[in-house]
C-alpha cells in the first residue's frame, strides 16, 4: 500500500510504499525533501493502487488544486 506524509519541518507531501505490517510495527518515516524525521501521517488521502510518484503533490481529480490531494486541501 501507499501511505501519504506530510513533513512538520518543510510541509513536503509525499507517499511511500510500505506494507501494513511495517506501518504497524513503526515504520522510520523520513522526509525525502529536507530528511526530517518529524512527519505526520496524511489520513485524507488513501491509495491502495499506484503511486502518484515520489514526493508527488497532484491532485486526484481535476477539480482539486490542493497540495493534500483530491478536496483535502
């Protein structure tokens, strides 16, 4: 699965890949942008299939323009 962070130290959105038993065993997270360690789960935006790519801010509809994804602006 895919999982949406955003970094607390440069508000960098990106995604990484990981499988549910390494998000649940705490997973090191770190911002590939500014490599802070302080990131926070983004919840509104769930991705089972693909990724949007590597520290990719797009949104999941043409309507959106927020940098949380699709109306999460």
């Amino acid at each position: 699965m895919f999982y949406t962070f955003i970094c607390n130290s440069c508000q960098e959105v990106f995604e990484i890949k990981a499988s549910i038993s390494e998000i649940s065993n705490g997973l090191k997270v770190v911002c590939p942008k500014c490599a802070s360690s302080d990131v926070t789960r983004d919840y509104s935006k769930i991705n089972i299939g693909t990724s949007a790519g590597s520290g990719a801010k797009s949104s999941s509809c043409s309507t959106c323009s927020g940098s949380k994804g699709c109306c999460g602006s």
